[in-house]
C-alpha cells in the first residue's frame, strides 16, 4: 500500500505538482483533519448498503483507509453524494464516532484519561404546564458519585449539534469529558429528538422544558440538594447553538409574566451565561447582506478581530465587480461625496493638518480618462452598500456545504410548517427583537475564521452590543441608537459579548479534538469561561444580599427613630406602605400649618420652608408638597409665596429649558420590530435606483 501510494502521488511528494486550493485556505492541522473525515465520510457511505452490520461495520473501515490512500476518488465521492444528500447518510456521517464500535475503540485508545465515572443516561420528566407528556433524554457527565451532586448548586447545560438531525451527546465525548473533569462540575447534555420526525419546535420545546423543570424542583429532577435555585450556564455548537440561543429567548420572553403567577408556575431566571460554538443563528440563507448587518461586522470595536474578515469580503467583491480597491483605513478619514481639489489640500497644510487626515477615500486609479471644463477629474467608482455573506464565500467548504445547509433546514422546518423565515426570531434568533437582545446575559461565541456561519456569530454579537450600550446611554428606559462608531461612556463591550475568531479553520472542529488537537486548548479555555460566568453570578448574587441587608438595616433604624418621636432621614424603598403614611401625616401637618398662618397674616417663606419640611429658593418661594384631604382626594399643594420684585424679574428673566427629545434630535432611532433580513431586498435595490432611506 506504502509503494501504491508513493506511486500515485510521487509528483506531490517531491513536490511538483500543484497544492490543492482549499489546503491553503485552511490551516495545515485542520486541513488534515478535514482529510480524514472526508476518507471516512466516503467510506462510510460506500459500506452503507451492506445490510449485515458486523460486516457492514467491518467493510466501512476497510474503504475509509483506502480512500485515505485514494484522496481524489474520496473527495469525488463525498461531492456526489452531497449533492443529492439525504438525512441517512448525514447520520450515518456525524454518528460513526459514537456508532462504529471500531471508530469508539480507536477513541478511547486516543483520548487522555479524563473521568473515572463514565457518564450515566436520564430521563427527565416535563412540568406540568408542559404541552408534551414524553421525558426527554438526557446524559449526566460528573466526576464522582451520584451522591456528591447535593453538593452542588450549578452546573452546565449543554445543546449538542448536528444540524437539527443527528449526533447524540455521546458523540461530544471528549468536550463533555474534559468540562465535567476541569470545573469539577456536573454537565448535563440533552438527547433531544431529531428531525424529521419531530420537526420544528418540538427540539426547541424540550430545551425549553427542560430549563423549566431544573428550576421548579430547585435541581431535584438532576439530583441536586433542592435546597436553592441552581446556576446554569447554557452552552451549544452549531445547531445545539441555536436552540440554545432561542431557548434563552424564549425564557427572557415568557419566563416571567403575571400570567405564569396567576398560573402558580415560578418565573423563570435568565441564564447566568452562554458559551456558543459556531452557531447557525440565520436560517434564511441569502446571497447579500444588508447595510445593517454590514455595519455591525465593520463596527470600530471590532476591527481588530474582524479586519482580516472585512478585508477578504472586499476582495471578493471588488474582484467581481471590478472595482478598484480602497485604502485599509477608509474608516478614519472623513468620507467626501467630492474630491477634494489642490487648493484644499495646500490650506490643509497651511493649517498644519497632515494629509493623512484630509486623504480622500476614494481608491486612485492608475489610467485617467479625457477631462472635460467643469466635470470633475477623477472618476467616481461605482458605490454599493453590499457585500457577500460568509455561506457564500465559503460555499465550497469541506465539513458544512450549501446543499448540506439547505438539507438541514428543510427537515428542521418540516413539510406541514409555513414559518416567516424574515420574522420568526425563534427560528432565527439573529432576528430576534432589541427588547429581548436588552436583557440577554453575557455570551461567549467560539467559531472558525473560514465558517460558513461566522458572519452569524458577528452579527449576533454586535447587536447585543449594541442594543446594550443604547440602554446604558439612554438610562435603561429606551433604546436609542447612537452613531456606531461613537463610544458610549462606561460601556464594557466584554460584559456583553466576547468572541474568538480562530484563523485558518472552519466548521466542527469540537466534534473531532483526535483529529485537531488544538481543538483541545479551545475546549478548556470554554470551561474557564464557564467559571468566569458562575463566578460573575455570585458576585451579582453577594452584591444584592449586602444592598438587601443595608435596606434592612436602614429600615430598622427608622423604626426605632420614628419610636422616639424623631423624623428618619431617608425612606426605606422595601416599606412602600410605611412611608406613604408619613408622608401623609407630614403633608397633612404642613397643610394646616400653613392655613393656620395664612389666616394670621404672615407670609414668610423660610417659616412656610420649615413647617412643610421643603427649602426655599431664597426669595420666599416655597417649592410644592403632595398633600391629601380628609377625603381622600390628593392634589398638589403649593406654599404661599412672597412675590417681590426681584422675583418677578426672575420669572421674566427665566431660560427656556430644553428637553429630552431636542437634545436626542441628533441620534438615529431604530424601531425595535425592524428585522434584519426584511430590509435585504431594499438594500440591494436602492443603492442602484437611488430610492434607499435610512431608517429614522
């Protein structure tokens, strides 16, 4: 086999022949990995007819090293078989780790020892509320007996992948391993049912169950103590990704609502965090992307991490389209709709302003045409606001395929459901509405620099970081979308949303850490993460215990003040009701006072300040004072004032106050319904007919 190989491919080995495009656009490690899977893919599905499985097991590793010898006969016929693909063989692809007895001894041979309890199967049952009756499946990974689980009182829960219709946690093995072995605690993966023949949402409902149950018995249904809520980290890849993400939207939506209490179910509390790998969160695959969406993948913020990103899609396009390139740091000169003309620029010198700050974005071309009186010199390129998607530029990817993407969520869909594909946000959590984004926890987003799926990621991201610093700037009352570019003061993007673009790789690298070890070091950095995540719980958690003890104790010492005869200094905010009845007495008290010296003459503004406990504006004036009647009608109560001259030329004098809404004149509004996908068609037509208007 040795002298069959070096025979066929001699050329490559001394190195003559040409390299094969894709492994220059993956990394080298990758590539490799890619290799394998594509010669077990193909034998696997050449031993697939043979109907005894023993012999079926047998053959498929048989074929699988020969196409690990014959590499262009294997990619030959795992791109026939994509082409027309079909639900058996995607699961006879993604579970031959966890399927093939061969495959799983080579694993464990593989593997490094992690856990010395093997992970146990669950059975959960569904809350009471539930529209479904069936348990759903699950696999409990803990390193220790079942019995030191009360000791407990977080854990992870994970969302496997497997595009909707396959993979089992068992075939996250080594990622689930390695989890459960560096924090120490129990992670708990779903074995959720698979389409097609249980499509849309019965997957997402099980998710959703599921949380429901582990907070409504305090973790007793996983074998928790039940003495408190438990913590949870929710986690997911690719598929398990989105359930994950749309799980999350649906608690944040419809996990605390006075019709859940009226119902006697406890509200549900958001996640403590998320870990996503490689996430689909857009299942309406389109070829462009909307200005929006673009905007977000080139946010200032982002460059570092999305500049390589950015500047592949630029090449793409303008090697298309023919355009002429622009300079890397069109961002960080002032855009002109004009050339700037020679005078301009010596006055920019004259200024002392260098030419780095004036330099016109426009790209220079190398042949100018005939000028003509009056018409400007340089040539405008032709302007588009579009630009390709990642599911585009990587149509040819060697794990995750168009024609595999498609396959996927049509049997995800199911062929009785009609869903909107431009507004159902559960479907597409990247659509999902700025009120949900506002409350979402903090996330973490691990994917391949050349995935299908990253501009997903991206744009994901930058939305929450969005949506989260408009609610910082605005005060958490509205949402108001400043200038992208513009910092919002005090705002920390990395406590909303953090993501590792890792260069040189795609799609699936967690499933298989044995082929791609430095999928490995990606792993434990997520585990780390998940400490972070709890850690920052429990800090939120001791801070509100202290601020709960402090209005405790405030409270406690208004008590015995008001015991003594003596006013408190300051209202305790969790005793409405006691001081709605001070404030009544006081504003009742001073409502006589002041009564009382109106009919006996005196109008002095600092004795009328004193009685009713409000200060004066040091000309008599005395500022308003809630009161209530003996009937109950309450009303404002103003003190009599001493209107003098100076007072009088004060009002007169007095400066218009600007409001709200005239100092926000200048911020750009986005409604919270506007959907992204929506407004692709718009996009794309009205750079070309001139009729396209941002949204105000």
């Amino acid at each position: 086999m040795l002298y069959l190989y070096a025979a066929r491919n001699f050329s490559t080995l001394v190195g003559l022949a040409c390299p094969d495009p894709l492994s220059n656009m993956y990394d080298a490690a990758y590539f490799r990995a890619t290799w394998v899977l594509t010669a077990l893919d193909a034998g696997f599905w050449t031993a697939m007819g043979i109907r005894n499985q023993k012999l079926r097991d047998l053959a498929s590793v048989v074929f699988s090293l020969f196409y690990l010898i014959a590499a262009e006969q294997a990619d030959e016929k795992v791109r026939k078989v994509r082409g027309n693909i079909t639900v058996e063989h995607m699961r006879i692809s993604w579970n031959k780790g966890s399927q093939s007895p061969y495959l799983r001894f080579a694993q464990r041979l593989m593997r490094p020892r992690l856990m010395k309890w093997p992970p146990r199967e669950m059975r959960i049952a569904r809350p009471p509320a539930s529209d479904y009756k069936e348990p759903v499946s699950a696999w409990l990974y803990f390193n220790g007996p079942l019995s030191k689980l009360k000791d407990h009182n977080r854990f992870i829960l994970d969302v496997p992948g497997g595009g909707f219709v396959a993979m089992n946690p068992r075939c996250n093995d080594d990622k689930l391993l390695a989890w459960a072995t560096k924090t120490g605690l129990p992670v708990l993966s779903l074995d959720y049912k698979k389409a097609p023949e249980y499509p849309y949402p019965y997957a997402l409902n099980e998710c959703y169950d599921v949380y429901t149950m582990i907070i409504q018995t305090r973790g007793k249904c996983v074998g928790l103590s039940g003495e408190e809520v438990p913590k949870i980290v929710l986690t997911g890849d690719s598929a398990g990704g989105t359930l994950a993400t749309s799980t999350t939207l649906m608690i944040i939506e419809s996990g605390s609502s006075p019709v859940r209490r009226f119902q006697g179910q406890v509200d549900l509390p958001v996640p403590d965090g998320l870990i996503l790998f490689y996430p689909a969160l857009d299942m309406n695959i389109g070829s462009w992307m909307s200005d929006e969406q673009m905007a977000l993948i080139k946010d200032r913020r982002m460059r570092g991490t999305n500049k390589r990103i950015v500047q592949r899609k630029k090449f793409q396009y303008d090697s298309l389209v023919g355009t002429p390139h622009a300079s890397d740091d069109e961002d960080d000169v002032v855009p002109s709709s004009k050339s700037r003309s020679g005078p301009e620029r010596e006055d920019s010198r004259v200024e002392g302003k260098s030419s780095e700050h004036v330099r016109d974005p426009a790209p220079e071309y190398a042949n100018l045409g005939p000028t003509t009186p009056g018409a400007s010199h340089r040539p405008e390129p032709m302007r588009t606001r579009l630009a390709m998607s990642s599911m585009i530029s990587y149509f040819n990817d060697r794990v995750l395929t168009p024609e595999m993407m498609r396959a996927m969520i049509i049997l995800y869909v199911g062929p009785h459901n009609r869903p909107d594909f431009s507004q159902d946000y559960l479907l597409s959590p990247i659509l999902a509405p700025d009120v949900l984004l506002s409350r979402f926890p903090k996330t973490y987003f691990v994917t391949g620099e050349r995935d299908p799926l990253v501009d997903d990621t991206i744009i994901f991201a930058g939305r929450l970081r969005r949506v989260k610093a408009a609610q910082l700037a605005s005060g958490g009352t509205r949402l108001e979308y400043r200038d992208s570019d513009a910092l919002t003061e005090g705002f920390d993007e990395k406590a909303v949303a953090e993501v590792a673009l890792i260069p040189g790789i795609s799609h699936g690298f967690v499933q298989f850490p044995t082929l791609y070890p430095p999928a490995w070091k990606l792993i434990d950095r997520a585990a780390g993460w998940a400490e972070e995540l709890f850690a920052g719980a429990e800090r939120r958690e001791q801070e509100r215990d202290l601020a709960r003890r402090g209005l405790l104790g405030r409270r406690k010492r208004q008590g015995g003040n008001m015991d003594n005869g003596e006013d408190g200094e300051n209202g305790d905010e969790d005793s409405p009701l006691e001081m709605m009845s001070i404030a009544k007495a006081k504003a009742k008290d001073a409502k006589k006072a002041a009564a009382d010296m109106e009919r006996k003459g005196t109008t002095g503004g600092e004795d009328i300040g004193a009685l009713t406990g409000e200060g004066t504006d040091g000309h008599g004036q005395g500022t308003r004072a809630a009161y209530e009647d003996e009937d109950g009608d309450a009303g404002p109560y103003v003190a009599p004032q001493l209107e003098t001259s100076s007072s009088r030329e004060k009002k007169k004098a007095g400066k218009r106050v600007r409001t709200r809404d005239e100092d926000d004149k200048s911020l750009v509004k986005l409604a919270s319904t506007d959907d992204l996908l929506g407004r692709r068609m718009h996009g794309l037509a009205g750079g070309l007919t001139g009729t396209h208007h941002d949204p105000v």
